[in-house]
C-alpha cells in the first residue's frame, strides 16, 4: 500500500526549530501504523528537509505554475 504526505506547513517565523522535521516523523509514524509500506510527498521548499530524513528524489515537476519535488520514502 502506498500513500502521500502532504500539509505539514511551517510558518516562516517557526522554522529551524525542529518543527518540520517532527512532523514528518510523525506523519511517517501514523503512515506506518496505516499499514503503508511507501509514500510520496512533493514540495517546492522543504527539499532539504526531506533529503535529511532520509526520502529518496524522484522528479521535479510543473504544479500550478511552480517546480514541485517528488520524493519517496520507503516505510
């Protein structure tokens, strides 16, 4: 089963705080107790974020008029 992550925004004036970065293990947490075994998520902003809790890259693609990141994580 796979799934995405997606809505785990941080306002500007809380970020570098951890915040991000506990959200996304939280939401991998409750993905994991779901029973998925890989989900996505795509961003234009938290690239290094994910990188550094260990997602994968896949591609970039054109959403709304933005670049968005597609990343992976296998569970």
């Amino acid at each position: 089963m796979e799934g995405w992550m997606g809505g785990g925004m941080v306002l500007p004036q809380y970020r570098r705080r951890g915040i991000g970065a506990t959200l996304t293990v939280e939401l991998e947490s409750i993905a994991r107790k779901l029973g998925y075994k890989k989900i996505y998520s795509g961003t234009s902003t938290a690239n290094s974020l994910l990188e550094r809790s260990g997602w994968s890259y896949i591609e970039t693609v054109l959403y709304g008029g933005d670049n968005v990141s597609i990343y992976e994580k296998a569970l």
